[in-house]
C-alpha cells in the first residue's frame, strides 16, 4: 500500500466537506480555532510516517486523552479498575448523568466523561493533585518520543470556568462513594488533562503501541501487555465515539478515540496506527470531516477489523 | 373539636410505633437524634396552640425550610419563578437527577432539592451569599413570632461535607444555565437554610399564614396573597412529600411538607396549622410516626381538605 | 352564591377562547367534534342543577371513565387493589411505558391508561369480557339517575383499531404477570369503557357522591364509603390531569379528572360537582378551554380545596 | 494452527464449568435442555472442518437468527432500512422498552428484539405472513448447504404463549408507525423465525459467509456485498451480547451473535465461523460456558480482531 497516495486521496475525497460541522464553542481557545483546518497522519508498525495537510499543527486532544489516562489508570491499579467502571457502550451522550444514576455511580466505560474522572481519580490518589498532572504530560510525553506535547494552560483554566457538567458527575460519583478524591481535586487533573496538546503525528506516533501488542514497536518500550493492548482497543471499538461509537464501528471499522478538538486517533491492530484533525463536529460531537476522512482511509486501505 | 382530647388520641395511637422507622445518619447531628421523640403542635386560626409530647424541642427543619424559601423567591420574582421550575409531581426520589437531564434542567417543583436550590439561587440573586442566610433566618424568625429559631452552624457545616449529590444537582442545573450564582454560593445559602431548627410549636406557629389565606391571623400581617397561599398549599399537597406525596394525600389529605429531621407542617386551610416530630424516617424519607400521626389527626377532625 | 351567575360569567370570560385547543384526531369519532362546542353543568349537593352552554349535548367521556372503573375495581377487590397499582402523581405522559417498565409492570396510579387496564382487569376477573361491558354501563346508568348514557360502538372500534399504544402496555403488564386476562379481552372492555358518553348534567350528576362522602345525596344510596370517597378524591386531585396534575391543582385546585373527549369533571368536596366540555385540548390532553373554565369557577366561588 | 487440538485444549479447560448458568425456563421445549450440553464447531475458509463435543446435536437458534433477518432485511430493502433502526449498542436489556419511547419507536439495533420485529416486519411486507415464515426457513436451509435446519412448530408456539413482552414492543413500534404490518403478524413470523434449530456445525457453516467478505467459499455464491458483510460484522461486535456486548468485545473480540438457547456464533473475519453451544445463561441471557469457549479459543488462536 502507498500511503503517501491514499493520504492524498483522502484528502482529495474531503476537500469538498473541508469546514462543515460546528466547531466547539463553550471554550474560547477552541471557539477560535479555525474550521478549515485538516490533517492527517499515520504511523506503522514499521516507523514509517505519512502525512497530509496541517498534520504538524498541536491541537487540543480533549477526549482523545482518555485513553491515555485509561492506559495509566490500568497500569496502577490493575483489573480491579473494573469494580469501579464498567466497559459497556452507554448508549447515552458523553456527559450523561441518567446512567450514573440507575447504576449507582458506577460509569458505564472509561471512553465517557465519568469514566475517565474515574480513571482521574485513580491517578490522583497515587500520584497526588498536582503529581497526577504531571505524571499524565510525562506519559504522554514518552509515547510521543520527541514530538512535541504541552497542556494548555488557558484551556484547563476555561475547562474549569464553564465545567458545571463535569462537576456535576464528579459531585454526583463521590455522592455514591465511587470517587476517592475530593470533586476539585479531580476536576482540576480533568481538566488539565484534557488540555494537552499535540499535533496528527503527535498522536499518531504516541498510540502506536496499540497497534503492535502494547509494545512500542520504534523504542522496544513495552507499555502495557498484548493483552491489555487488545482489550483498549476493544473498548476504543466499542465506546470510543459516545453515543455515535456503532456508526464508527459500522463506517469505519477499526477502534478509535475522538475529542471535541475535532481529533480522532484510530489504530489498525497489527499495521498502524492513524490521526486526524478537523475542528467541525457532528451532532454527537466527533470530527465529521474526520470521520470521513477514515471511513475513506479504511475503504481504500481494506484495514477495517471485520 | 377539642384538639386537647384529640392530640392525647393521637398520641396514644401512635405511642407503640414510638421510635420506628430510620433516623437520619449522613450527618452526625441527625444521627444523634433519640428516634422516641415525638412531639406535636396545633396552632388554629383563632391563635388557640395545643400541644403533645416534646412539641417545644427545637429539631432540624431541613427540607421543611423549602416552603419557606420558595415563598421568599415568589415574594422576590413573582410569576417569573415558574420559568425555572415546574410545578409537577417529580414522581421520583427528591435529589434524582435524571428528571434535570430529560428536562434540561428545569426542575419538576420548588419541594424537590433541585427547586429548592432554584428558590436558594433566587435569594442569594436578591441578598448575596451572606445577606440571603440573614434573610431566611430573619424571615423565619417573624414567621415564628417569637417562638425560637435558629440555624445549627454544626449541622450546616455537616451538610456541606456530605452534600456532594446536592453539589452535583446545582452544578447540574447551572451547566444549562438555570443557576444564575457560583454554585458554592448557592449550596451555602442552601445548607444553612436546611439547618434551621425550630420546635414544633414553633413551626405551626409559622405557617399559620397558610391556614388563613395569606395573612398572619394573630398579627395581622400579610405574608402572601390570598391565591399564592392557595397555591402554595397546593403544590405542598401533590409535592410536599417526594414519591410518596400521592400517598400523603391518600392517606392524610392535607397540603404538607416533611424534612429528612423527622418533621412535617400540615395546613388544615381555613382552619389550623399542625406540626409533628417524629426522628424515624420511611424509606422514601418522611417522618414514620409523623406521617401515622397526622393521618390519625386528620381521621379524628374530619379536616380533609376531600 | 348564584351559580347561574356565576356560570354566566365563566362562560363570558372563556367565550374569546373558545374553539382554541387541538381536537384529538386519533380516531375520527372524535376528530369530527365542532371544537367550538362549550357546555357546564353544576349539581349540587342539594341536588340543584345549573347549566351554561351545550350541557346536554353527550361526549365521548374517555378517560373520565377511569374514575367509574376505579370505584368499581376498590368496590370489587378492596384495598388489595393498592397491590396492583400505586397511587403517585407519574410525572409522565398519560401513556408511558418507561416507568412501567422500572417499577415491574406496576403502574403509577389507576389514572393513567395503565392503571386504568388494571381496573380494567379487576372487572373481566368478576364480571368476564362481555359481563363486564355490560357492568360498567349499568354502573354509569345507576350513578347518573336518569341522564343518558350509552357506548357508541363506533368510538369503541375506532380505539381498537388504532389503540397500539395501550395494546403494548396491556401485554407488557401481563408480562410482568400484573394482567390476569388475556390482553386482547381486557383491552375489549377497556374501549368500550372509553367510549361511554354523557353530557356536562349526566356527568356531574353521576359523580355527585364523590362530593358528598360516597352517598349519593340524592337517591340517598350509599355508593362507597366516606374514606373511599376521599382517598378517590385526592388520587383525583394527584392524578386526574397526567403530567399536567400539579398544575390543575395549582390553578383550580379541585380533585378533577379530564379525557380527551374534552370533559373534564371536578369536585368541591361537600359542595358539588362539576363538568365541563369542550374539545381543545392542550399539549397534555386535558381540556384546555374546560381547565380556563374550572379555573375561573373555583376563582369565583372560592371553592378551591386549599 | 491446530484446529483439533485448539478445540480439544478448549473443551478441557470449559470442562469444570460444564453445567453452569441458568438454562432459560420461560417456554418448556428450551427448559427441559440438559445443561450438559456443550458443542463447538469451527469452519475455515478454506472450508475445513473441527468439531467438538456434541456439535452435531440441533438447538433453537433463537436470537442468533436475528442475523439472518438482517441479512434478508438489508437485501430485500437496502440501506433504507437504516430509517428504521439505528445501529448503536442500546446499553439496555435485549427486551427494554424505555428506549423505544424515548426515540420515537426507532430501535437501537437490529440484535435486540425491537430491531429484529424491524427486519420481520419487512420480510413481511414482501413475502405476505406465511410466506415470510417460509423465506426465512429457505434461506437458512441455503447457507446451511446440507446441514439440517427446521422450524420447531412447538417452539414457535411457546414463544407465542409467552411472548407478551415481544407483544408489547411490537404494538408499541405499530404505535409509533414504524412496523407497517399487523402486530400479530409480524410476531406469528418472528416467533417461528426464533424457533429455526441447527447444530454447531450447522450455523458455523451457514454463517461462514460472514467470514468471506460475503461470499460462501464453498459454493462461491455471493449471500452480501463486501461491505454489507463488514457491516453485519460490525453491528455483531457492538450490538450482538445485548448489555454485555462490551464485555464480549472485552474479553473475545469476535463479532457474535447469541440467543438464549445457548448457542453462539462468531465470525473471524477473513479466517473462519466458530459455534458453541451451551445451554446455561448469564444474567445477560447469554451463554455462560459458550462465552468462556469462546474466549479461550480466541486466546488460542490469536484471532481477536482487536
């Protein structure tokens, strides 16, 4: 496969989309960003790396980060993170309180915002408030391996202004004793974490190891076993786009993570794994020329998992 | 009648049920309460008081405090109060958050935690933070006419350490906008309001401006209209009890409002006030004892309002 | 009080409105209704008669029926009743199945369509199919003195044609094992119920014993106890209009229930009862011309319970 | 690989479970199964063959058949039939109802009950009631190439006995205009449709066009495009365990289909079709024991898609 031509007919294909979706506006720093970006990047197995558009350009990873702090919270406390999250789609949108409710406090996965204060919440209580913000851009850093990776400091400090939402989960979690840590203490790694930055080949590079059995096949570096690299991307698969996740399964067909930052990161198992970036959102909140952009990378490329 | 006689009755009725049902135990100083108390007052229109058991021990009001607060905040706003609440039976615990989400966070009435925290969130709009605590506390104490109110600044304090589902609730509601004040502000207006006490003697006495029409029929003064009297009365009697108002009024057939202290107000309209305590709660969080003495009170005066 | 007068000047304040309201068009039956029909008719405890408007004119009486059914049903089975249906207001749509659906097949209250299949039910157990058509009627004749009252079959084969909706939840309660007939005999019956007619002078003189202690004040005979009386008053007054309960009793505050013939009947424990009609129905399915009318009756008569 | 040995290997370690779960007791034909039972059957690509156990031993299908309907739903209608399902997880049991009235009768998927009426109910529109019955048998008998397939007409009556629930969601779907044929038609079909029995070897070979990009190998015959059968496979993987297709992806990462005859079958796509069945249940309604096979067979195998 030439990726270098499948890249360019990718973008050829959503030239013309190129701007539609609504960019995220409760944050200022997001509301800005330009909708006519578009990039895209993939990583094999191998190290080689392709690029299309504005594939070098940091963008706000939002969502995307989930797995990453999914990754980190499993790697500290092991399979009994599963007494304190479930690993079922939810079936509702990212932010929804009804579930949490039924289920008492329990969140239904990881990939939804009460899942991942959970995961959060995790990281706080080994590594302290502060030490858990760190710890994550340390992580994240590693997976990148030079690419460049910062937090945002104005965008954790907007996430905070407008987050009413997540508190409300983070209070409503602690209210069924499923969140160790104080509410506030949570919400500020949240909200840091969600306000990392990179760029498609970033992000690209960083998630390789989930395509290559939990090792990363560029330093040798093993991040999690095959197993645990199997099962993210079961969940990616299975949770990764909220209430939108069937669709992406059905369209595109391989497990992938999306962010409000109109990022999406997918991984092929085995091959490769691939980035993209477009501010313009869908209804359910993931990239829509994104989207596009891999159900056309996975037809042309015959990657899809089933 | 002779409501000496039939406060005796009562009290014997209810006597081998003494000490049943769950006393309140997410705070400490409900928990501590002895669960034998009982008390009971009777203030009529004519100003005549009747009383049994420990009907001047001072106990806490918690959410029999939302009828006053929501008589505040439509003094304060007017009509205008019920673009931000419904006026519906909830049909579902008092701090279920599901109902806010389907509703976009419009709660269903004022006598659920949510509405209460929309009439809190009215005062601290008007008073300020500190001002609007002043204000309840001011309000309740003309209400009493003397009898002896206060707020239990260990019981607040508790409430706020524990309050983590009514934390979520107005971070909830202000994530669609329906909170106009930082939520912190509005919970601490709400947990102190919640930690009013008063006896039961104290609490008849208060309401009885909804037993005549608006107006204090012992000072004269008028507190509401003749019809948003009604009104209120009329939301206490589908509300006043979260998902056992229908049985309240099933059974009782009074407008009343219960709180998580083991108190209730019944208004007898156009003829008395009652008040009971009784520390034991139902499953669903009204006062046991209190709820079988009133029925009783109701059986024996025919007061009904069907 | 004069009621004529006072009829008079409910029927001047709503003629501006009237017609206004959308006619249920589920069934044409009822969809050919003239919405500018408007009729009133009051019989008091005395048995005095005052009427306004088309009061003589029959209606299709739908869900005012469920309060016949009800009677018949607690007459039938007693207070074993209560094990088959609650009494709290649904805070949902007359025809929801979702809480029916949480609470095993229990229905909120003998009100809404579900509870009234369990009503339903109680009397094919007693009565068998085409007995219990045949009870119902007989009933209705008995409790209306005189006044006609019939089933229009046509109205009975429409419901059945398009009545999908309560043939899901008659098979969906007797999957929780809460039907004891077959679906298809109770939902035979329970049409035919809906489809019984009166006029505004039938009606409020066929109800007139819940306004007088379960004694018909007339006739003299005893139709249901006095506690039954009130406690089918106050489930009334809980549940009688849906989801747009609290809301009745805020601004008319009479126990009262509504069909989306556009009658509604209303209560004045002691006094009189009360019909109106006409065919407009709000959002909720109740009356919305009827609600203005009741509305300004109890305002001009005082007659509200609270 | 070893496909013998592997099957061998799987056998022993599911051995000490043998037995476990609850066989489904709600029709008497699938309760008086042994829970003894255990079979498994592998077709390869290449159309080779392992079986182990009691593979050869025909069970009721049940929902495993709702993959089949799809199949002839999507050809007899195209894409359009994706107006009248969605394909996302429903993160609700396989018979809720409280998804279908939240979204307007549309169900979540075609693997639950509601979805699987849709594909029914299409069937019938285009082979007339009894037809539909006969298409469905036909067709299944055409993917088994051979293998035995029959209708238990004494199974297809039970489930029309007992199917109060399928009944209820039906009539609800009628309610809301998305079943364009009579109720008890469209169920006379699907309750006949889940009475289908096969063996192991039997589905694992009719399905095995699933695991061809949707072509049968063995005949070369085209069933579904390539993209329909990718499709199919991913609605398997996000929808096919009902509330524990998470957990399935988690643990096997193989689209599957269950019912609750304690038959499964799984696709690897471009490799082979496995079935097991087991006739004890999870809480979930799915296979206990199957499950387990199925996992360690994915574990053996490396197939996991993930």
């Amino acid at each position: 496969l030439d990726y270098n031509e499948i890249l360019w007919e990718v973008a050829q294909t959503v030239e013309p989309q190129r701007g539609s979706g609504k960019v995220a506006n409760y944050i200022p720093a997001l509301a800005e960003v330009d909708p006519m970006n578009f990039g895209m990047a993939v990583v094999t197995r191998a190290g080689d790396r392709f690029t299309t558009g504005r594939a070098d350009r940091p963008f706000s990873l939002q969502s995307v980060t989930k797995v990453i702090s999914l990754t980190m919270a499993l790697e500290s406390i092991g399979e009994s993170f599963w007494k304190r999250s479930g690993r079922e789609p939810s079936g509702d949108p990212f932010n929804s309180l009804v579930q949490l409710e039924h289920e008492n406090g329990i969140p239904r996965n990881p990939l939804i915002n009460a899942g991942a204060l959970i995961s959060t919440d995790v990281l706080v209580s080994r590594y302290g408030r502060d030490g858990a913000v760190e710890a994550i851009l340390q992580f994240a850093q590693e997976l990148a391996d030079g690419e460049p990776v910062r937090i945002d400091p104005r965008v954790a400090a907007s996430e905070r202004e407008t987050g009413f939402r997540n508190a409300a989960v983070a209070n409503f979690m602690r209210s069924f004793g499923n969140l160790h840590n104080p509410p506030d203490d949570v919400l500020h790694v949240y909200f840091h974490q969600c306000a990392l930055e990179m760029s498609c080949q970033g992000l690209a590079r960083a998630m390789l190891y989930l395509a290559n059995g939990g090792v990363d096949p560029i330093t040798g570096r093993r991040i999690v076993s095959e197993r645990r690299a199997r099962r993210i991307n079961a969940i990616m698969l299975t949770c990764g786009h909220y209430d939108a996740s069937g669709d992406f399964a059905f369209h595109v067909g391989l497990p992938g993570k999306s962010g409000v930052g109109g990022g999406i990161v997918a991984i092929a198992p085995g091959q490769l794994s691939v980035a993209v970036w477009s501010p313009g959102l869908s209804p359910q909140g993931n990239s829509l020329v994104g989207t596009m952009a891999l159900e056309k990378f996975a037809s042309l490329t015959g990657l899809s998992v089933f």
